[in-house]
C-alpha cells in the first residue's frame, strides 16, 4: 500500500453515530456494521415482542459481494508531493456505517440494514 502523511489543519464533525467511521491516515481494512429496526405506531402501545432482529429475513438475507474475475493492477507510482494536504473539513452528520477518509484504503466493506414499520390507523 502506498504511505502518504495524511495533514489535516481543521476538521469538525458535529455529530458521529451507529458504526461510522472517521479515519485520517492510512488503513489497511475500514468495517462498518449497522442494523436499525424502527417501528412507527400512532399510539406508544408495546407488545414484549418487539425488537427481535431474527424476525426480519431483512437482517439475515446474505448481501452478494462484487466477483471480479481481473487480476490485480500492476501499479507503479511516484508523489512528487507525497502529503495529502486538507484545509477544512466540516461535517454536519454522518450514521449508518459512513465513511470518512483522508488517505489510503486498501479494503472497504459497509453494511447498513434497516427495517422500517408503520402501523397506520384504519
């Protein structure tokens, strides 16, 4: 992989949650993970059973990853200027297994699953 000095002057992130990730530098693997069950009922009425992510094929169902049948590239780089220079980086919000990098990744998986359930009036 190659090694670069990730220089940041400022970075501001007002709000980081549910397996995000935020990363200055190099990384060999970046894994992030979430599951979100929300059930949206016009009354708080609560039946015990709730909760129960087992109970969503959702949250089981295997994701495909990308086959790829080429080989590696063979790459062969020079940095005249070898820093990765950043002024500002200003964040509002990042959730569900996002990602912010400033360098080098050499493997990158997320997974966000979310179910969401309304139970409308009749």
């Amino acid at each position: 992989m190659w090694q670069r000095n990730s220089i940041v002057q400022t970075i501001f992130v007002n709000n980081i949650i549910f397996s995000s990730v935020l990363e200055i530098g190099d990384s060999i693997q970046t894994k992030a993970s979430s599951k979100a069950l929300a059930d949206h009922r016009q009354h708080s009425i609560f039946l015990g059973n709730e909760g129960s992510f087992s109970a969503y094929p959702t949250f089981s169902e295997p994701i495909p990853l990308p086959i790829s049948s080429l080989s590696a590239p063979i790459i062969h780089k020079h940095h005249d200027l070898p820093n990765i220079n950043v002024n500002h980086i200003k964040i509002t919000g990042m959730s569900a297994s996002a990602v912010v990098q400033v360098g080098n990744t050499n493997n990158a998986y997320m997974e966000s699953r979310v179910k969401h359930i309304r139970h409308l009036p009749e």
